[in-house]
C-alpha cells in the first residue's frame, strides 16, 4: 500500500510539472508576443513564422511528457494521476484557446 507521503511525492514528479511549465511559458510567449508586435494577420504567402512554429513546438512537447505521467502513474495512484491529467489538460486547452480568442479579433 501506498503512504501518504509517497502521494504527495507524486506531485513533485518531473512528469507532473513540466508540461504545466510548458503550457504557462506558451501562454507568456503569446501574450508577450501579442503586446509587442500587436495582431498580426500573417505573411501575404501564408507562412505563419516563426513564432507560431515556436509555440507550436512547446504545445506539441508536452504530450509525450503527460503520456509518460499517464502510463506510469495511472495504474498506481488512478485517482490522483486522474485529477493531475485533467489539470495538465486544461493548463494545455487554455494557450490554444488563447489563439483562437486572438485570431478571432
């Protein structure tokens, strides 16, 4: 059996916070990128650029750091490893809706 100590243990694991780091500095980056260049519409030959490739990338990163949270720790503690992929999942929709809010204006 699992102590209580070792569940709190499970929130200082790596696997649990990076992605939710990942998804606050792909937030920062957008919202500091939208108040220094404003609302950009994008190049005339529909390349979006570097920075949406930069966010795009740390997006994509964290979904195989959350996989490895997910099947290691998921048949160990289902409840709380329930309870933190819901947070990283939502700490992962709030930057992409963040896009979508900008690209709407």
């Amino acid at each position: 059996m699992i102590t209580n100590s070792e569940n709190n243990s499970l929130l200082k694991q790596p696997s649990v916070w990076i992605p939710l780091a990942m998804s606050f500095v792909a937030l920062a980056f957008l919202l500091s990128y939208v108040a220094i260049y404003g609302f950009a519409n994008g190049s005339s030959d529909g390349d979006e650029g570097a920075p949406a490739r930069i966010f795009q990338l740390i997006m994509a990163a964290q979904l195989p750091i959350a996989g490895y949270f997910a099947i290691k720790w998921l048949p160990k503690e289902p409840k709380q490893s329930l309870l933190i992929l819901g947070l990283q999942a939502v700490a992962w929709i709030i930057p992409i809706l963040a896009v979508m809010w900008f690209e709407s204006l």
